[in-house]
C-alpha cells in the first residue's frame, strides 16, 4: 500500500464524516485503520483507536506493546499501567458529534462516554464502510489474484472426489490446495455438503461419506495478501437425480440474469428481485432463504449487501457476491455463487469456473 493510497482513503472519510455533520471518528476495526494508515496490529483486549477529525488529521492511540513505526502515524502512547480510557478522553477532537465504530467494545465507549459529556456519541462505522466499498485498482488486483486462486482449487477440488471420502475429507483437501496455490488460507471455514447437507446453506462439513446421486456444494474461500475471495459451485456425484439437475438449471438462470444486470446506477435491491422472481416463477420461492449477495474484501462478509432491503446503488469499485440458492430440506440444495466487480459500463464476473453442473467422480 502506498502513502498516496492511504491518503486519498483519509481524505473520503473526512468527507464522508463531513456530509453526516461528524466533528470527529473513532476508527477501532483494525482492518479499516490498516486501510487508512498501513498499520497492521491485532489489539486482543486492548484499546486500539484511530482518531480523526472532520479535516481528515488523524492519531493512532495505541498501547506500547504494539509495533507501530514512528513514522507511520501520528501516535498516542499508552501502557498497561495506564488507564487506556482515560488517555483517550483526552484527546480535543473529542467534542461535538463523534461517530464510534459500531463493533467499539462497550467496555471502552460507556466510559468514555462518561468522561466525555460535551460530546454526542453516534455511529460512525458508515464513513469507512462507504469507503473501503469502492475498491481501488490495487485492491481488485488483489481481489482478482485470490478469486483466481479459488478457480484453480475449486477445479482441483472436484476433480478429486471419490466415492467414500468424507466431506471434512474434501475439506481438508481444499486447504491444503489454497496454500500450495500461493494464498494465505482459506477466509473462512470450508463448506462442503453432500446430499440432503446441502440445504443448510452453513452447514459445517462433518464425517458425511459421499454417496451416488449425492449433489457436492462446495462454498470457499482464500485469503491473498489480506483480500478475500468467495465462491460456490454444486455439482452432482456419478448421476445427477432429474429434480435435482432441474433444479440446478433455475439457480444457474437465476444467478447469470442478476449478474447481468449489475452495471452503475443499479438499485442492489432491484438485483435480489430478479434473481428471486426467476426461482418464485419456477415454483421454489419459498426455498431461496438469504439474500442474493454480499460485500467482500479484506473480510469475506464486509458491510453492504444484495438483498430486497438494500439502499445501495451500485457503483464503480464496488465487488460483491451474486449466489442465489434453492434449499429443499432433507433432500438437496443448490447454490451458484460468483464475485463481481461493477465496471464503468457493466460488472466483470472474477471467477470463471462453468456454472453447469458437471458429474463428478464417474
């Protein structure tokens, strides 16, 4: 990340906060001060704030413990001896309406609140979110390598099922492929579902032995260089049952009409309906269970969402999950998920991986 970078990212919060009448912010996410400063801590149960005022200065309050480079911020030390707390309510920019990020411990805010009674303590969270929303060109560069590394292991990974192999087994097996593929680790837990598994959309992958007919979903993720990627792709053991691959083809025509309407300008909630109308029309209205997508990034699930409840427009940068889903209890399920980044005049799917359901160890 370089200094510009950060500085451009200060400068759209500052707005941000500007535009919502914020005299100052407590930034405490340690992914988003990484993203506004290039320092990387995690502060366990210690306090760890960024503070920034209205005109975009910024001071990083932070415990002695922590690796901080002098020069990387402006800093406010503390010990363990001290009362964190107490250092932090010192700080003048303080007073006004003061935004707070909305996962802040209480632990911290109620004290502070009480040491701070000329302020007014509101959330504060959207001013980064907003942000970190609209992704840079390094970012989807990042973004693309991981989704890039998830293709190749999702490939590897069904073509490695066999008959008997449990789905911790496969689970396993994926993890392993994600770092021989150059990525961090998965960015969040492996799902693997066989069968009648696989309309619980979480569903945890268990000692589950894979049967004929069985449909495979797979659900990964990898981390790279801290971006996350995230996709889901279902196929079906040795046959395919006639309901099931029926059933497969309306999530894939559900799932390909929402990506190709996301494009600047678009209402996120008007993407959900589409994909919903198309699975309600085929009669399975009841089975798609979520919402249509999500924001990804550093975090797999970041603050934004593809849902009938969205505010969102879609805009340049911005990168989330279109994954319709049918979940038919105690039989199968089915979900077809890919990241897309919203272009100048459209989207750019980042996984490439055939939505077509495939038999897989025949």
């Amino acid at each position: 990340m370089t200094a510009s970078s950060c500085e451009r990212r200060m400068a759209a919060v500052a707005q941000g906060m500007r535009r919502r009448g914020l005299d100052a912010l407590l930034v405490s996410d340690p992914r988003s001060i990484w993203y506004l400063t290039g320092v990387w801590n995690e502060p366990f149960e210690r306090l760890y704030v960024l503070c920034l005022d209205a005109c975009g200065r910024a001071v990083l309050v932070v415990n002695r413990l922590f690796n901080v480079p002098e020069t990387a911020a402006e800093t406010v030390w503390y010990s363990d001896a001290d009362d964190a707390v107490q250092v932090l309510s010192r700080r003048d920019s303080l007073r006004g309406m003061v935004g707070v990020d909305g996962n802040w411990p209480a632990r911290f805010l109620l004290p502070l609140m009480a040491l701070r009674p000329d302020a007014r303590f509101v959330p504060g969270s959207a001013c980064v979110d907003e942000v970190r929303g609209r992704k840079d060109a390094e970012e989807i560069a990042l973004m693309a390598e991981a989704s890039r590394i998830n293709d190749v292991c999702m490939e590897r990974a069904m073509a490695h099922v066999r008959g008997g192999m449990s789905e911790l087994e496969l689970a396993a097996y994926i993890d392993e492929q994600f770092r021989a593929e150059g990525a961090d680790g998965p960015c969040f837990e492996t799902i693997v579902s066989f069968g009648a598994n696989a309309a619980d959309p979480h569903h945890s992958p268990d000692a589950t032995v894979l049967k004929d007919g069985d449909c495979v979903l797979i659900d990964m993720g990898c981390r790279r260089a801290r971006y996350c990627s995230d996709m889901t792709r279902t196929n079906f053991f040795k046959s395919a049952p006639p309901r099931a691959a029926a059933v497969h083809d309306i999530v894939r025509t559900a799932q390909e009409r929402a990506v190709s309407l996301v494009r600047p300008g678009v209402p996120l909630k008007d993407i959900d309906a589409a994909a919903r109308s198309c699975i309600a029309d085929a009669g399975y209205g009841d089975f798609f269970t979520h919402r249509l997508g999500h924001f990804c990034g550093q975090d797999d699930h970041e603050p934004g969402d593809v849902s009938a409840s969205s505010p969102i427009i879609a805009e340049e940068g911005m990168i989330f999950s279109i994954e319709p889903g049918i979940y038919l209890p105690g039989e199968f399920g089915v979900r077809i998920e890919d990241l897309v980044l919203v272009t100048a005049d459209g989207c750019r799917p980042l996984n490439h991986v055939d939505h077509r359901w495939h038999l897989v160890g025949a």
